[in-house]
C-alpha cells in the first residue's frame, strides 16, 4: 500500500470516528453536536437529553442513603431502579423536552440543527412527547408511593410539584431562566433536592430537616448552575436575558460563583458537625480542597475558557461531597 493510500485510510477512518462520537453525543443531548438525523426514536430521545439524568439518578441514590432504610434486597433495588427511571428518563426527559419545545425561536437562532428548528421532528409530535413524559411520569411517582405504602403521596407530591417547577422554568409569562438567580436555583434545587427528597421518601420518614438541609445545599447547586452560564454571556447580552455573568460582569460573577459552590457545602460539613457526625463532615470539608484548588488553577483566571475544564475536574469531588451527607444523614437517623 502506498504512503497516498495509509493517509487517505486514515483520514476517512478519522471522518468516521469523529462523525460517529458527533452522533453519540448528539444523543445524549450535548451541545454543537451537529449530524442530520432521521431515526425518530434518536430524536425522540436527543429532546430528552439522556446526559442531564445523571445528576438525578445521583441525588436519588442520596436520598436512599440518608433515609437510612435502604437495605440491597432484590426489592429494594427494583424500587430504587423505579426511582431513578422517574427522575431521569420521565421527569428530566419531560423537561428537557418541553424547554426545547419553548425555546424554539431561540435556537433557530444559536443552534438551528437541534430537532425543533431544523425541522425533524413536528410540533405535534413533541407536544406528545411532553404528555406521555409527563404523565408516564405522575403515575409511577403514584405507583412507587403505593409500592412503598404511603398515606401521604409524598413522591406523587414531589413530580407534580417539579413539573411544575419545570414548566414555569421554561414556560412563557415567568420564564425563570431568564433571571439569573430564580433560574439556576431552580436548577440546583432540581439537581439536589428534588431528586433526594424521592430516594429519601421511598426509604424513609421525609421530614423538614432534610428538606431544608437540600434546599440549602441546592445553593452550592446554583454555583454550579452559574458555572454554565459563562459560554453563552454574548448572546444572553443581545437578548437581554439576565445571567449573572451579564449582571454582574465576568469576573464578578465568578467570584459569586464560586463563593456559592464553596460555602454552601462548608454549612453543610457545620451542620453535620452541629450533630455530632464530625468524621463525615471532616471527609465533606476534605473534598472541598480540591474544589477552590481547580477554582483557583482554571476558573477564576478564566471562566470563559475553562468552565468546562472546571466542571469536568471539579464536580466529582461536589457530587462525593453529597453522597458523603447522605452517610452522614444515614448514620446520624435525621
Ligand atoms: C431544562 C433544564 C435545563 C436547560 O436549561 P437551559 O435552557 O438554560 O439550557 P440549554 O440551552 O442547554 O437548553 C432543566 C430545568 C430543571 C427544572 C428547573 C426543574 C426540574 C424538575 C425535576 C425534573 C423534577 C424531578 C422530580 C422527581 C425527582 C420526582
């Protein structure tokens, strides 16, 4: 084979590699990931954006733990699995969707090859999408309150109560996401508490100690949130949405950012202190180091470059920090 014919080889192989990572992560729902999709089903299933489940599934897991009433019985792991399949797949599937569907006019402009704009998927179809989500996911919320024998329909409570938070997030007249501070506590509170409160309620008493304690932690989930707001601070500008990196300006903003994520997660190790689990709050202020250390090495000195760079060095010691709580919460029998 001659030289011309190894790098034509290997150029076409690069194609395919770089066309076939395009198309997974047009699956999963991440941004720019630009490839001509026919298949229904794939673009049912690119609306419902399968790589925001992860934090759900993850805070489910937290509320099991810190019910303390999760044991590895064949039926509590299929009750655990019933949950998550909630949180994900239903309840961020019918969101994800639905912001597409009110987004619309917007990514015509920024991301014309998503489904709704490109036009390979109708209004309708989505409509009916958003529905079956929907309510697939109110009735199993219902099935899983019957299946772990509650009076109060707590987990029913939590999925009409996050839909609705859903739907105001991404709904016409209030819009959260467009006001900086509304819309990402949303998002934190829906990355940290609303899930918890599910995987707790299933295994165990909800009760406003754990309530609280997540909505309180759900701020370190705004500073998260604000992380992602960075990239988009051009268009937000011209549009005149209110993201605090347009409030506040770059590097404000990221101050406000990371003080959130930090303290936040600092009055969660006080609090466990506060009741006497002094090892688990000792592991939550340790994973907090390395959180300031890649504030410090990458976001602070550049948040527009690096906030990806950041998340992805950061957030496992955030996500470890939760499910360190959990223990603790767990242990303690809050
Ligand atoms: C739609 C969401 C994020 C996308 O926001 P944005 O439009 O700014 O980003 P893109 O430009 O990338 O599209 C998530 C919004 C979450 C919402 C506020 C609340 C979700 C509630 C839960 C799904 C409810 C879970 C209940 C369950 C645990 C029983």
């Amino acid at each position: 084979m001659s030289n011309d014919d190894t790098a034509a080889n290997s150029t076409s192989s690069r194609r395919r590699r770089r066309g076939s990572s395009a198309q997974t992560r047009q699956m999963l729902g991440m941004k720019g990931a630009e490839t001509k999709e026919t298949n229904i089903w794939k673009i049912r299933l690119q609306l419902m954006k399968p790589i925001t489940w992860i934090p759900l599934i993850w805070g489910v897991l937290c509320g099991a733990v810190s019910s303390g009433g999760f044991t590895w019985s064949v039926e509590n792991v299929l009750m655990a699995a019933a949950c998550m399949l909630l949180s994900g797949p239903l309840m961020v599937g019918y969101t994800q969707t639905m912001n597409d569907y009110y987004d619309a006019e917007i990514d015509a402009i920024n991301e014309p090859y998503r489904p709704i704009p490109s036009g390979a998927i109708s209004t309708d179809q989505v409509e009916a999408q958003i529905w079956i989500l929907l309510l697939s996911g109110v009735f199993l919320a219902y099935g899983l309150d019957i299946w772990a024998g509650h009076e109060v329909k707590v987990i029913t409570m939590i999925a009409v109560f996050g839909s609705y938070i859903s739907y105001i997030y991404s709904a016409p007249p209030l819009k959260l996401k467009q006001n900086g501070w509304l819309g990402n506590y949303a998002l934190g509170a829906s990355y940290i508490a609303f899930p918890w409160w599910a995987g707790h309620a299933l295994f165990g008493q909800m009760n406003w100690t754990i309530a609280i304690l997540t909505l309180f932690y759900s701020l370190s989930g705004l500073g998260i949130a604000i992380v992602n707001d960075f990239k988009s601070v051009e268009g937000d500008t011209k549009l005149g949405l209110k993201s605090l990196p347009v409030m506040f300006g770059i590097g404000t903003a990221a101050w406000i950012c990371v003080l959130m994520i930090d303290v936040f997660q600092a009055g969660v190790a006080a609090y466990l202190i506060s009741i006497h689990e002094n090892f688990y709050a000792t592991i939550l202020l340790l994973f907090v180091i390395p959180q300031i250390t890649f504030q410090d090495m990458y976001f602070l000195r550049n948040p527009l470059e690096n906030d990806v760079k950041y998340q992805a060095s950061a957030q496992p010691f955030l996500v470890l920090g939760m499910l360190v709580t959990a223990m603790a919460l767990g242990h303690a029998g809050v």
